[in-house]
C-alpha cells in the first residue's frame, strides 16, 4: 500500500477512534502474525495473502524479533 494512503487511514482511527498507531500496525499485521506463530513459511505466507516475501520478512522481524521460518512446520504452534 502506498506509504501516504497508509498513513491517511492511520491518522483517520486515531483522530476518529483514539486508536494507539501501535494497535493499528498489529491488527493491519493480523494475518501475518498468526500464520507465522501458526508455523506457516515466509514463503507460504507470501502466496497465501499475495504479498511480496520482503513485506512478510519485514513485519515478522520487526515484531517477533526473528526472520520467521524458511518452511513450513510440522505442527501449528498456535
């Protein structure tokens, strides 16, 4: 998403809703997140929300302080 309409909606809960920029980042992050704590590659990821594997590296590390997982586990850790 372009980095200036990104910042438009944040701007639109805070204002509207008091919502902290931190909770929006995880709730747009959600599905990321959960596939990841669920086991699911950075690949996998990738193909199942159609987006770039680079957008999926940067949030898992940014958040879970780790690369994520180069592929799939074999048990849903969630």
């Amino acid at each position: 998403m372009e980095n200036v309409e990104w910042k438009t909606i944040q701007e639109f809960y805070k204002e509207h809703f008091g919502t902290d920029m931190w909770l929006i980042e995880m709730l747009a992050n959600r599905d990321i997140l959960l596939l990841c704590a669920s086991g699911a590659s950075n690949a996998s990821i990738s193909n199942f929300l159609d987006i770039p594997v680079d957008e999926v590296e940067l949030v898992i590390k940014e958040t879970f302080e780790f690369p994520g997982w180069e592929r799939d586990l074999p048990i849903n850790l969630w």
